[in-house]
C-alpha cells in the first residue's frame, strides 16, 4: 500500500491585523440612518459638496462618509457629505476599484479619500 503525504497548504490566511483594516468600521443601516440623515439635513443643507466645489449647485440625493469606513473613516457628522447621485456613484465605484487593490495588496493610498471625488 502507498504511503500517504500531507499536502502543503496552497492558500495563504490573512493576519488578523490585516482583517481588521478591511472591515473597518460598522456601517449604520435602517431605521438608525434615515434618523441619521434627517438630523444631518437640519444642519446641513441638501447640497452636493462636489458639486459645491465646482462652482455649482447640486441637490444632495445621498449621505456619504468623506474617508470610507473600510479606511477607517468613522460613523460622525464630520466624516459625512451629501453628494448627488452622479457624483455618489462617481465616487463609489472610485472607492471600490481602491478597495479592490487593498484586497490584492496595494493599500489604501490609491483609494479617494477626504478631498477628491
């Protein structure tokens, strides 16, 4: 009968460390964010902050965190914006081509982050 060989693991595990700079923190969802974005709005006019930058005036459709909660960003009215829909979608897909390279090993300087859409 053939002897049997253990076989070398071919997957590499993650350290916790790195983990943890992935999940970043817990996003808000629900009844917690509509209640978010109505005192937000109170204090903050509905007016997209790209848009404001460009010299223009944008309704703001969402509320977005400045520096993504997977950087590290934090669930506070000084990490929030409302964008509108265009530039909210301009800025997501930015952030998870960003993401996607951290989750390759790039890190995080390719991602946007507080100043640039």
């Amino acid at each position: 009968m053939a002897k049997l060989r253990a076989l070398n693991p071919r997957v590499q595990t993650l350290k916790a460390s790195r983990v943890q700079q992935i999940e970043g923190t817990k996003r808000i969802s629900g009844n917690s964010l509509y209640a978010i974005m109505r005192r937000f709005e109170r204090t903050h006019p509905r007016i997209c902050a790209e848009c404001r930058r460009r010299g223009l005036v944008g309704f703001g459709d969402e509320l977005d965190h400045i520096i993504p909660l997977h950087l590290g960003g934090k669930e506070s009215d000084s990490n929030r914006q409302w964008l509108c829909r265009e530039h909210h979608a301009e800025k997501t897909a930015r952030e998870a081509s960003g993401r996607a390279g951290m989750l390759r090993g790039k890190g995080a300087s390719e991602v946007a982050g507080p100043g640039r859409l």
